[in-house]
C-alpha cells in the first residue's frame, strides 16, 4: 500500500492546476454574479480530454482509472466547483453511453462528448421521484423501431444548455427492474424545457425541468437491455459520487489555501491572526478532516476501479464524509475571514454556495446512510467493509 501519486496522476493534476487558473480562475466569480454556463471553457476541458477522462477510447475517452479522473476534478474544483461539477456530470454521462449504448449511438454522439463539442445531461429526478428514483413515472413504450417517451424530469443539470439527455424511463413494471436508459437527442420534437431555476449555487450551470411529450427516438437510442436502465443509473451515480465528493474536496481545499494566508496576511491586535493559537487550532483541524475526507475519495475511487463488490458502499461512505467534511472546511475557512468571508470580492461565500448541494444531489447524505446502513445489516451476504 502506498499513497504517493504516480507520475501520471501528478502529470494530470499539473495540467488541471493549470488549466483552472489559465481556463476558470479569472471567470468563476463573473459566470456565478451572471448565471454564465461557460460552453466555450468546457470545449477548452475537452481538448485536454476532461471531457471523457473515464470513458472508453473507442469513443475518444481516456479510459482513466476513475481514481486519475479525481486528480483532474479536484484541481478545477478548488477555484470553481459549479463548472466542475457539471463536467463530472457530462463524464458520468458520457461514460453511460460509451459503455451501454449501441454502436450506431456510441458512433453519433461519443466523439463530439468526448471532445466537449457537445455536452450531456443526466436525468433520473423526477418531480415526485427524487431519492426514491425508482419509483419514476416517465413512460417509454415500443413503438415498432422506436420508442415513445413520455413524462418529466426535475432539477436536470445542464438542460435547455445541452445536447443529449440521458434518460431513465420506465418501459416495464414498477420498481427498478421495469426502467430502460436511453440517450436521447435535447432538441427532439416533443421535448421542452422550464424555466432556469433560481440556485443558491451551482450558478454557472443551468437547472431545469425537462418536459417529454410524445418524444420518438429510434430503439437504437436504448442504452443496455430493457429492464437495465436502473442498474446502468446506479453504476453511472457510483462514480458521480466519487465526482462530487471530489468536488468537495477541491472546494475545501480552495477555501483552506486562502485561509491559510489569510491568516498571515491580517492583522489585529497588532499582531498576525496566525498568531492565535484559536486559529492555528482551527487550522489544524481543517486540514485533518480535508486530508481524511481525500483519502476516503481515494479509498473509495481505488475500490470501483479494482472492481471490489462492496465499491458501491465505499462510494456512498465517500460521499458522505467528504461533502459534509468539505462544506465544514469552507465554512471554517468563511470564518477565519471574517466579514471578508461574507463578502463577494472574496471567493469564500461562492465555494460554500456551491459546496452546499453536494449534501444533497446524486443522492442526498441521508440516502448514503441508507445505502451504506442496508449493507452492513444484510445477514443473506454479511459484508466485510472496515
Ligand atoms: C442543483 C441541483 C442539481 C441536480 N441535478 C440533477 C441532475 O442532473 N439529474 C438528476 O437526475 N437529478 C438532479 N438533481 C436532483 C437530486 O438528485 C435530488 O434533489 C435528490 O436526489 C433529492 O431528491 P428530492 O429533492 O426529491 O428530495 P426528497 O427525496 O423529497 O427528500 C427530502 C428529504 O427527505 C430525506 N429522505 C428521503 N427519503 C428518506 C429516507 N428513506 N430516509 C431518510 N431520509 C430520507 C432526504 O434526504 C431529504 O433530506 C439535482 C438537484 C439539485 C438541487
């Protein structure tokens, strides 16, 4: 066991740190103030091959270990979660099609995502389907070689602002095993989109409802067998865990690194505030739960990527820790600011608008717990996490 990067992954983490702040940095502020989903930025992310850095190569992916792809995210993240976050979600997406859908599909649309020349979406959420996602009403009936769909998904990040929607319908009985997963063209006849929710963060990507009314997509459109789409959502959301923990982390790890010399850099009571020994506790214990919260990422991404059976599980621990943990961080680093934390010119009080969500999409926190909970008390298959 060892915890030391290996060149790669440090050369991947150069070339995102890079990236932020030549790409992200100068902008973030500007496109959360204006609501700007920066198309441009992330066609920039997929010509270093951000855009695909999981998926397969037969569709231009890198087919990075899922563990590599946190050294990108993390980087991107510490100075702008809320693009980040929805490229982690075009990721998930893409890898979805480039690992379940046809070769007509893969052939269509796997370049042109990978390369960041079209991005995706992912829609589970429902109105009335959010952490009980297998409940989902959206209808999918066969109708000779296509399919007709029908129904609505709520919270879509991304949506009215991209091109494919990977879709979770149902085309069989209730429960899990009656939903397909479909990729389907965001401008098809049929399709319409809300009005851009008003966030408390995650503001340089749009949030929609997605309206489905009669939409026909040809049976070549379905990702994996009829009945798989529920599957196919969970193994996409495992590493989308993975992703927004990450996302946490970076965040955290933005927040801390200003706080650190905001410490040394203010004054008061004539001396630095890095002086106080409060503060330096505050300091301490801030870089213990990030450092704890990234080994539990790693953990976790090391897990999936070895095809460990309890990966599932490891993931949702992931996610628990490190964006609870993460959120605590750059609350503490808010504070340590001081009114300067409050205060847009500074950066803090965007990084916890954004870190806030991560508690409560792709799966909230309680969810987690349910996940991680039902494992450790199935007595059929007893498991052997520690
Ligand atoms: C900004 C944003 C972007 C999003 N992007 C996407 C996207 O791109 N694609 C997509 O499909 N979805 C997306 N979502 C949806 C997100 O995944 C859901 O909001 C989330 O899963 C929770 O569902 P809900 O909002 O319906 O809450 P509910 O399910 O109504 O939950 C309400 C509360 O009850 C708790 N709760 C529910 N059931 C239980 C239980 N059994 N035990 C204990 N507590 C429970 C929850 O934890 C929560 O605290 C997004 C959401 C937001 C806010």
């Amino acid at each position: 066991m060892h915890f030391d990067l290996s060149e790669d992954q440090a050369a991947f983490a150069a070339a995102a740190r890079s990236f932020a702040r030549q790409a992200l940095a100068p902008h973030a502020a500007q496109w959360d103030a204006e609501s700007i989903f920066p198309r441009e930025a992330l066609a920039q992310a997929g010509e270093l091959g951000f855009c695909g850095l999981y998926a397969p190569q037969d569709i231009g992916g890198l087919a990075l270990p899922r563990l590599d792809a946190t050294m990108v995210f993390e980087e991107l993240a510490a100075v702008d979660p809320s693009t980040t976050a929805y490229l982690t979600i075009h990721n998930m997406a893409t890898w979805m099609l480039g690992t379940w859908g046809t070769e007509t599909v893969k052939a269509e649309w796997g370049p042109a995502l990978t390369a960041g020349q079209r991005l995706a979406s992912y829609c589970l959420t429902e109105p009335n389907a959010g952490s009980d996602a297998a409940s989902l009403q959206t209808r999918a009936v066969r109708d000779g070689d296509d399919y007709v769909i029908t129904g609505t998904k709520a919270f879509i990040s991304g949506a009215g602002a991209t091109d494919l929607l990977v879709l979770m319908a149902r085309t069989g009985e209730s429960g899990p095993g009656g939903i397909t997963a479909f990729a389907i063209p965001a401008q098809a006849p049929g399709i319409g989109y809300g009005k851009k929710e008003q966030k408390m963060g995650w503001n340089s990507q749009p949030t929609r409802i997605v309206n489905l009314d009669g939409v026909r997509v040809p049976a070549s459109h379905r990702l994996g067998q009829e009945g798989e789409g529920f599957r196919i959502a969970m193994k996409g959301l495992d590493g989308g865990r993975i992703n927004i923990a990450t996302c946490s982390v970076g965040a955290a790890q933005g927040a801390f690194d200003a706080a650190r010399a905001h410490l040394h850099d203010r004054r008061q009571f004539g001396r630095p505030l890095a002086d106080f020994q409060a503060l330096q506790f505050k300091l301490a214990d801030m870089a213990t739960e990030l450092v704890a919260a990234r080994q539990m990422v790693r953990l976790a991404a090391s897990r999936l990527d070895a095809g460990d059976p309890e990966a599932s599980t490891y993931c949702a621990m992931a996610k628990r820790y490190a964006t609870d943990a993460g959120f605590g961080v750059v609350n503490d680093a808010l504070q340590l600011h001081g009114g300067y934390g409050y205060i847009r010119e500074y950066p803090l009080e965007r990084l916890l608008r954004d870190a806030r969500v991560h508690q409560i999409l792709e799966g909230t926190n309680e969810i987690m717990r349910v996940i991680i909970a039902r494992r450790l008390l199935d007595t059929r298959r007893p498991s052997d996490i520690r």
